[in-house]
C-alpha cells in the first residue's frame, strides 16, 4: 500500500489542511511556525509505530477553539492508499467482489479505538430483481414439471417461489432464499425428483448469491482488518539520534542481558548491524585473547562503512576506523588527503557530520529489516546542521537508498527538489484559518523564499555554467558578448569558442566568488575583465588566492592596438553606435536636453554616466545593450562597424586560444604563466 493523499483537521494550528497529495518523497516547504511539525505529527497519529492511542484534546486540539467542542468522535486524519498487485490479490480473497477496488480511505478521530475504513470503489454484491424473479419461476416451474398427484411439488413449487421472491432489501431476500432453497430441495428429494442440470445451476448459482450477500458484512470486517494490518506504520523523527564515539562493549552487553538498553546502546547496536560486527563475538574473542581476529573483523567492518560514508559524504573524504582497545570500541574518522592523516574521535567530529553519520548509521539499520523497514518516515526538518552542499547529498541519499516512502519538512533552499518541483507541498499559516497545505507552489513571500532561491540557484548552474566557463563581469557583457559572437560564427568569422559558458558573475567585486566556485568543482575556469584599477586588484587577489592561471585572465583592452589605458565591453562598440544607442534608448528622457560627452573619461559607458548625471538623469547599461540586441537581430551592420569587428574577433581569437592552452595544460586551475 502506497500512501497517495492525506488531510488533517482539528489538530494543533490545523483546522483543515486540504487535501495533500503525497509522493515518494514530499517534501513540506513553510517558513518557521507555519505547523509543518504539526502536519507530520497528526499523520503520524494514523498509525505510529509504538501502537495507536487516543489524542488529547487539551494538548491537540486548537487553542483558539473550546475544548468541549472536541468529542471523541472529531475528525483528524483522513488519508487515501493506493493498492499494489499483491494487496489487490490478498484483498480478493477476502473480498471476491471486490475486483475493481483500487485504493482504500483510512481515518481516525479522537478516540484511539478503532479506524475507520472505506473502500470507495467497492460495489454492493450484485443484486437483480427482475432477474432473480426470472431465474426463480424457472425453478419453480421445474418443479411443477416433475409434480404429480403422488408427490406435493406443485404445492412446494408454489411455497417455494412466494418466499423466495421477497426481494425489497437484499438481505432478507438471502436469508429468506436460503430457508426456502432448503425447503425446495427437500420436497424434491421426498419426490424422488430431480431438476434438469439448467434448473439446478440457476437454484445453485441463487444459493451462492445468497450466501455472499449473507457473509458480505463479516467478509467486509475482514477486509478492513486486513487494510489495517497491510497500511504501513508512521516512524516520527524530529530528534536525531547521536552515536558516541567511545563505546564500552561489555557494559553494552551487559545492559543487554538485563533487557535495559539505554538509548546509547540501541544506536551501538545498529552501528555493529550496518557493520557487520556482533558484540558478542568480540568480547568472546578478547576474552579468549585473539587480538588478530578481532582486528581483522574491525578492519573488514571499517572498510565497509568507509565506504558507504565515501559514497554519501560529498563534503571531503574521509576515513573511517574502529578500534579495540580492550573493552572499549572507539569510532575515530581522520581525512586521508591530509599530510598527517590525524585521526580524530567521532564525539570530536563536527556537528553537521556527527548528525549525517549517525542519520546514516541508524536508518541503514532500521531500514534494512529493522523496525522501519516498511515504514513511512516523517522527518521534521532533517539535515538542519548540514552544509547546503551536505544537504543536497542528503536529498539524494533519500532518493537513491531508500524504498520507504518519505515526508520531510524543511526552510532549506537546498533540501528542495528542484527536479521534481511537483513533489514540494507549501505549508502557509493565517490567523482565521490557520495551517493550510497548497499541492502547487503558493503563499507569501516568505514561504516561498527558500523555493525561489532554490530556483535561482538552479537556474544559474543550468544557464550558466559548464565544463569550460568564461566569467565576464555583468548580465549586459552576457548579452553584447553573446550576440556579437553568435552573429560572427554564423558569417564564417571568429566568434567564441563553442565549448565556452559565459558565465556573468554579477559585479566586478563578485568575479573572485564565482571563480573560487568553479574552480572547487574542477572547472576550466577563464575570465574577461574591464580594464580599469579595480580589475587590476581583482587580478592580483585571484593569483595571490592561486585560484587561477595568469594567463586565464584577459583584459578587454587586450582586443586593441595599442592597448588603451582603460576599456570596457561597449568599448569594443564604435563610439558613435554607442551614443546613438543611448541617445535613443533614452529619447524620453533626453527630450529638450544636451547631451554632453566628456572626451577626456577613457571609457565611452563612463563618459555616457557622467553626461547623464550633469544632467539629473539616471543611467543604466541595459537599456542601450537591449537596444543593441534588438539591432543586431534586425540591423546588424548599423551597429556592427569594420572596426568594431576586427576587435570582436581579436578579443575572441584571444580568449579561445587562452582556452586551448588552458585544456593543454590538463585543466589545473593556477601554476605556471
């Protein structure tokens, strides 16, 4: 049984959620105090794993309403599970009308006795008057047929086909057709009659009939305890569990005979389960003084765990050793990239790895034939002390590793499936109506914050970076570089090479953040800068930071000859282009106005800002670069003078043998010149 839809009422801060449709991962997104812990929670109440129970009114139900208006039988989770193949089989034998029951409702109220269950696409048995009327005066005339002046058939024909047509409510037609069935074949028997084999199908086929209207009601109890059984348990986390790096085997063992294992000892106890160790063993064998087996078996369980926490910790990569050190059995990690190898207690370990390790540890076990093996996991805000990058791998772990169905709350931009947008669930709280859960993507702007920022990041991976990427400073180099480039390549000139992201960094002063990005992940990495004081500063900060090669730094100025004090991108544009482009991207806001260009600024965008600000004016690079665009689309050769070429070209024959000797060089990322 899968869980495909759930509502929650009269819980908490929930007067009614909605319907929320579920997945196999759902991921509830809502700002802090918005009650995603309460949705959780009041699902969880369908069916927790430690037994279901009665609510509390005073403590669930809401505040702002009296509690004598909570009876026992006050709604509070209504939930729809749809049927595998194999719950369809078992229910079939239950239930042999049930055949095109697909799903199943479960609910509870208040009270802890008993759910309610519903199959909604179940049909009554079949039940046809007229031809149950039919098929019984066939009968009866069968009996008739055979009656004589020796035998009372015709009497009993008659008896039989008056009592068995009460037909108003199906089941006192059943109970009344089996009396007079009973009847009927008994007359025949004393008449040493027998109906044709037609007759006889038609009586038997009714007597079955009445026999499944009879036994349906119970057949039905069956089947929803049978629902009961199948529909999975709700394992609830919002405390995760900790291991500690120093464990005492023989006390474990110990508190294991007593039957009081402590919190500790149970998460001990999955550690050994994903690693293959049992503690008995090992005692035995330190008992018996066989350190070389019992080392051997640590060793092996070490290898294995390294590497599964390999395969899920992206952040660096570490190692992982168990040692015993007589009855103590100690987790150390140590990061096998640094030059000493230190090794370092788990309980010494950060934070954020200390919860995704023993995340790891505890539901590989509880997972893998333990207690939650089939359940459905509620996570109320996992992942809290991960690195954005952790929590991403976490969301993959959940998606790769794991066949239970899983429902997390989170306020993480990075714990949201930006794959699988159709799977987040926005959890939004109002005054009047407290908690509510929309299917699509809406509420206010701090709901949906984490969900565009989660976006916008995702957005800016896909547009604008790849394997050999070419950051520029801003969105209008993006564009003037972008159609200048394409319009070259496509009149069989020099554009950039098509292996190249151009990737806008958003500002000169963010050039050095988005190299260090990329470069972490082992990127080709060149940049484009103005020439101009700050961009010689950035330069020196991206060397002396060894971030980059110096000879993947290249300088507009460089596409001229001679090599200009100071250029920027529009620079590469004719001067006159670029002030007609101004004049009329602005021809409102310069009407009845001079425009008055300083030729003494070195770069045209500086000198068109400071005529702009003489003038009151506000000034902004897009609005000519659109114009520019537009132009190029339309009238290129307007824009686009021989001169303005030949330095497009340079500038982009420059940068695209900066990246072949970038890829010659194996892509390191700095060294050399």
């Amino acid at each position: 049984m899968q869980l495909k839809l759930f509502r929650v009422t009269n819980f908490r801060s929930i007067k009614d959620s909605g319907n929320i449709d579920v997945s196999r991962i759902t991921a509830l997104l809502g700002r802090n105090e918005s009650g995603k812990s309460n949705l959780l929670r009041g699902l969880h109440s369908l069916n927790p794993l430690d037994g279901f129970k009665a609510l509390a009114p005073i403590k669930d139900f809401p505040r702002d309403r009296r509690v004598e208006e909570c009876t026992d039988f006050t709604d509070v989770v209504h939930s729809t599970w749809e049927l595998d193949d194999d719950d369809k089989a078992e229910l079939l034998k239950i239930l042999p009308h049930a055949t095109e029951v697909t799903k199943v409702e479960i609910s509870r109220k208040y009270h802890g006795k008993h759910h309610y269950i519903v199959f909604p696409e179940l049909t009554p048995v079949a039940f046809d008057e007229t031809d149950i009327k039919s098929k019984i005066k066939k009968v009866a005339a069968g009996m008739r047929a055979k009656a004589s002046d020796e035998n009372a058939l015709e009497a009993a024909a008659d008896a039989f086909e008056v009592k068995a047509s009460v037909t108003k409510v199906r089941e006192t037609w059943a109970t009344e057709f089996a009396a007079a069935a009973k009847v009927a074949r008994t007359a025949l028997a004393t008449a040493d009659a027998e109906l044709t084999d037609a007759q006889d199908g038609i009586l038997t086929g009714l007597e079955e009939l009445g026999v499944s209207i009879v036994g349906d009601k119970e057949a039905q109890k069956k089947a929803s305890n049978w629902a009961i059984g199948a529909m999975p348990k709700f394992f609830y986390l919002d405390d995760y569990p900790e291991l500690d790096g120093h464990q005492d085997v023989a006390a474990y063992l110990q508190h294991k005979r007593q039957n009081q294992l402590k919190d500790a000892d149970l998460n001990f106890e999955k550690l050994c389960k994903v690693a293959g160790l049992d503690p008995s063993k090992l005692q035995e064998l330190q008992q018996k003084g066989d350190t070389e087996q019992r080392n051997q078996l640590a060793n092996r369980a070490s290898a294995v765990v390294t590497g599964e926490v390999t395969r899920l910790w992206k952040d660096r990569k570490l190692k992982i050793r168990f040692n015993l050190d007589g009855q103590h059995f100690d987790t150390l990690i140590s990061d096998p990239t640094e030059t000493y190898d230190v090794e370092v207690n788990l309980n010494d370990r950060s934070r954020g790895f200390q919860w995704f390790f023993a995340f790891y540890i505890s539901f590989a076990a509880d997972t893998n034939g333990g207690k939650v093996a089939n359940s459905i996991l509620l996570l109320d805000e996992p992942g809290l002390y991960l690195h954005a990058k952790s929590q991403g791998d976490l969301l993959k772990h959940f998606e790769d590793d794991f066949d239970n169905q899983i429902l997390y709350s989170t306020h993480s931009p990075f714990m949201i499936p930006t794959h699988r947008l159709d799977s987040v669930r926005t959890v939004n709280i109002a005054d009047k109506v407290g908690t509510t859960v929309t299917n699509n993507p809406t509420g206010d702007a701090k709901t949906l914050f984490p969900l565009q920022a989660a976006l916008g990041y995702d957005l800016s991976q896909s547009l604008f970076v790849g394997p050999n990427n070419l950051v520029i400073e801003g969105v209008t180099d993006f564009w003037i570089l972008s159609a200048v480039s394409s319009y070259l390549s496509d009149a069989g000139k020099t554009g950039l090479s098509p292996d190249l992201t151009l990737t806008p960094a958003g500002g000169a002063q963010k050039v050095s953040y988005m190299v260090a990005l990329l470069t972490s992940e082992s990127l080709n990495v060149l940049v484009l800068l103005d020439l101009e004081k700050e961009s010689e500063v950035t330069k020196s900060e991206l060397l002396k930071a060894k971030l980059i090669r110096k000879q993947n730094v290249v300088f507009v100025a460089e596409a001229f000859d001679p090599v200009p004090g100071e250029a920027d991108i529009e620079d590469l544009l004719d001067p006159t282009v670029y002030e007609s482009l101004v004049k009329e991207a602005y021809k409102a806001e310069l009407k009845g106005k001079n425009l008055q260009l300083n030729a003494k600024i070195p770069r045209i965008a500086k000198r068109v800002e400071k005529a702009f600000e003489d003038l009151g004016v506000p000034f902004h690079k897009t609005r000519p670069a659109r114009l520019f665009l537009t132009k190029m689309a339309n009238e290129p050769d307007k824009v686009l003078t021989a001169d303005s070429v030949a330095r497009f070209e340079a500038l982009f024959k420059l940068i695209n043998a900066r990246l072949a000797r970038q890829a010659a060089n194996g892509g390191a990322p700095f060294g050399g010149v």
